[in-house]
C-alpha cells in the first residue's frame, strides 16, 4: 500500500512514526512544507492554496490514501481537501474527538495553532473543553530550542484537567516537558489515537521518501531522532 501524509514541517513526521511501528511494510510518503511553515498563523485561502499543490503532488505520485498529518490543515480545510481528490483522505483530529466522547472527565485542556484554535473543534464536537494557542511551539521545535519556561507559562493554571489534547502533531517532541510539569493529566498524542482506529494492510515492502520544501540541518538532525528506519530524504 502507498500512502501519503503531510504538515508544515517535522510534526507528521511523529505521525510517520507512529504508522511505522504497527504498519512497517508500507511504502510511505511524506511531504513537509517546511518553506511555508507554521501552517497556524496562514489564512484560509494560503492552507487551501498549499494543500491544493500537496494533494496535486500525492495524486501523481499514486498513493492509495492520504492521511492529513497537521492539526490546522485538519481542522480548517478537511471538506475541501476532501473535495480536491478521488483519494481517500483521513485527518488526524476526528479520531481523537471521536476517542474522548467515550471517556469521562471533568476538564480537557487542548493546545494547538492559532487557526486550530479560532476553529473551536474541539469545544464545538466535545464539552468542557479550554483551548489555548500555543504560537511558539512549532517555531521552538523546528529550530531545536526548546524554551521550558515558555511551557511552563502556558501550564501555570491549567494543573487540574484530566486530558491535555496536543493539538498540533509537532507537539509530541515535547511530551517530556509535559510530563515533568503536570501531574495526574493524561496527554493525547492524536498519531498514537490515530493508529488505534486505522486498518490497514501490511503485506508489502518498506520504504520511505521524505520530501520538504526546505531542508536545513535542524531538520536533518530532528527527523534522525524520530525515524529509525532507512529512509530517502529529498528537497522539493
């Protein structure tokens, strides 16, 4: 089975992982728009604009599905990605809200990109939902400098919730921060809920294409810490 997945940048790369672990004999293909990361501070009209290219470059190259790796792509543009192509298409958000309309709790906390925000998602499909933007995660993660402090801010109210939601598939890369400075909060990594509710074959080869709009050696270095697999690594 060939299939697609994309984000601006590192953060589907987790969800890459994770698709490794369960289904490692797949050929996958991953597309990083690292030239116009972060997707979250973008109008409607530029991810529409992106996504109308990525989908173009998944349809030629055949995949058999494309799994829309990125928290604000899946939460502002999911119906008109859906639209542009005859390729199944799955978002990595409807899993994780479907997963926690059978939980009980008193408080989610979700932490996302502006535009995940502004979409209200999460409030609008689950209850007692808080949701924050957290802008400078994805920067601090891109560029490999991971500031505690700025974590440790946005979590200084927040100690009594049951779920903290990572909203953003690059957040994942902070969940030790996360752990260290709350107690008793389950953390959702929406790759890892995703996984739990898809099937899919498993009876092929392994191989793995990576390609980015912009490589540099931060992403290099990063994406060596995720992928423990051979892969091919192109700029595009």
């Amino acid at each position: 089975m060939k299939i697609g997945l994309f984000d601006s940048g590192l953060g589907g790369i987790n969800v890459l992982n994770e698709l490794l672990k369960t289904y490692p004999n797949n050929e996958y293909i991953y597309y990083g728009d690292t030239k116009n990361l972060p997707y979250g501070n973008k109008t409607k009209e530029e991810l529409l604009s992106f996504a109308k290219e990525i989908i173009s470059f998944f349809e030629k190259k055949q995949v058999d599905l494309i799994i829309i790796a990125c928290g604000t792509m899946s939460s502002n543009c999911l119906k008109e990605i859906k639209e542009m192509t005859s390729i199944k298409v799955i978002d990595i958000i409807s899993p994780t809200i479907n997963y926690l309309k059978e939980k009980e709790y008193n408080k989610i906390l979700v932490f996302g990109t502006n535009r995940t925000i502004e979409s209200h998602i999460f409030s609008n499909k689950l209850s007692n939902v808080i949701e924050i933007p957290t802008p400078e995660f994805v920067p601090m993660i891109e560029n490999n400098n991971i500031d505690e402090n700025i974590i440790k801010n946005y979590l200084k109210d927040y100690q009594n919730i049951d779920y903290l939601i990572l909203g953003c598939t690059h957040y994942p890369l902070l969940i030790p921060y996360f752990n260290k400075l709350l107690n008793n909060t389950k953390i959702i990594d929406m790759g890892k809920v995703l996984i739990k509710n898809i099937n899919l074959s498993n009876n092929s080869h392994n191989k793995i294409s990576l390609y980015f709009t912009k490589i540099d050696n931060n992403l290099k270095s990063n994406i060596n810490k995720i992928i423990m697999m051979n892969y091919s690594l192109y700029e595009i």
